[in-house]
C-alpha cells in the first residue's frame, strides 16, 4: 500500500499517543498542574510567609526580600511559576514554547535544591548522621531532585519534538 498524506498523519497520531508518549504527556501535566497551583498558592498570606525562611537565607535570592518585601517576592514568584505551569501545558501544541517552560522549570528547581546547603533546620538536630534531614525544610526540599530531573527530561523531549516538528 502506498504511504499518503493521510497514512502518514494517521502513522503520526500513533506514534504520539503510545503508552511512553502518554506517560510523557502525563508526566509534563502533573509538573504544569504543580506549578500553577504553587503559582495561585504564592498570592496568599500564608504562602508568602511559608516561603520566606527559604528566600532570606538563600544568597542567591535573598535579596529579594529588600528589593520587593516578602509578599512582593512571593507574588514575583507566583507569577514566574504560573507562567512556567502555562508554558509547560503547552507541550502537544507547541513543543518549543514548552521547552522554555521546562528552561523554566529547570532554574527554579536549581535555585530551590541550593535552600537545602542554606536553610538553617535542614539536618535533624541530635543526629550525627547529615543524612538524617528534617521533615521540613530538609525532606520537603528533597522532593525537588526528582522535579529538577523531570523538568530537564521535559526540556530535552520538548526541544527534540520541536526540532523533528521543523523538519
């Protein structure tokens, strides 16, 4: 049988929804859905105090404390992480601007990894072991080497799919 335009784009659809693309798409949705509910969670009271212990002891960002005060911080934040959870949602549609969400992603996930070296209650006190990390800030902040990873994955795939999607 000869390959037409309508075999190939029925070839196409198969192959974008195998069970490791679907899992693709469902791995980036939860990330989007992450960010942009911690998005819309930094516009309140008690995220915005929640965050500031993590950004005050931080040298890379702790400056933003006296440049926007810490609801202007958390409201700059909030913003940034909606963006990314938007750009992200974007993958089916347009790999390339999902891309920059997971660039996006990537750096937030670098600079929250850092909180773990500079936020004081990271090691469990009475333990000799550094191993030993607190519930929180040590664990809570643990769970963001596996979005950190994720997020690269994403950068990659989205840039891979908008550099086939070119051709």
């Amino acid at each position: 049988m000869a390959r037409t335009e309508t075999t190939v784009r029925d070839e196409r659809f198969y192959d974008r929804y195998t069970t490791p693309s679907a899992g693709a798409l469902l791995v980036t949705y939860a990330l989007a859905l992450i960010f942009l509910w911690f998005g819309f969670l930094k516009f309140t009271q008690y995220e915005a105090a929640g965050i500031a212990p993590l950004v005050m002891n931080s040298p890379l960002v702790g400056w933003w404390h006296g440049l926007f005060g810490i609801p202007g911080t958390a409201r700059m934040l909030g913003v940034y992480e909606i963006l990314t959870g938007l750009l992200l949602a974007a993958r089916p549609f347009n790999a390339r601007i999902a891309s920059i969400g997971g660039a996006m992603a990537t750096i937030c996930f670098l600079i929250t990894i850092t909180f773990m070296f500079t936020t004081p209650g990271v090691v469990q006190p009475g333990f000799d072991n550094p191993l030993a990390i607190s519930a929180f800030p040590g664990q809570f902040l643990l769970k963001d080497v596996v979005l950190l990873a994720v997020s690269i994955w994403i950068l990659f795939a989205a840039r891979s799919e908008a550099s086939i999607a070119k051709t």
